[in-house]
C-alpha cells in the first residue's frame, strides 16, 4: 500500500552491485589488451599523445604482472607425476 502511494521506493540490490564490479577481465587479457593498444598508438597515434598512453599503459601492465608474482604459488616437480 506504502509502494502505490509513493511512499517507499522499490530498488533491486543486484542493480547495484553490478557497477561496482567493473569489467570481468583477467590480467593476462588486460595486459593483452594494453599491448593491442600500444600497437595502434605506434600505428595511428599522435606521437605526443601516443607517447603519454603507451607509459600509462606500461605502468598499468607492470602493476599487473607484480600482482600475478605477488599471488603465484610456486609448485614441485614432482606434483606433476602423481
């Protein structure tokens, strides 16, 4: 009755929880990415321009890999045969 007459607002969580999560890429296809897009900025690209986004990107890609290293769990040989 509160809903008819304006009263209370009706608001789906899930609607919110998806902008918060951002894109659902790995960090293997982003840095995949950011090397597709260093290529078109080489090709096509302003060179000043070009310049600024391609070290935006490396730093990006570095901080990635550092993130993989920092979660990489190191396994045995010997796991593989058994």
């Amino acid at each position: 009755m509160a809903v008819e007459q304006g009263d209370i607002i009706m608001v789906d969580s899930n609607e919110d929880s998806d902008d918060k999560k951002g894109p659902s890429m790995t960090n293997a296809e982003v840095i995949s990415l950011c090397e597709q897009l260093e290529a078109v900025c080489i090709a096509k690209g302003d060179p000043d321009t070009s310049l600024v986004l391609m070290r935006s990107l490396h730093k990006l890609q570095g901080q990635l890999r550092h993130e993989e290293l920092a979660n990489a769990k190191q396994t045995n040989i010997m796991d593989y045969f058994h």
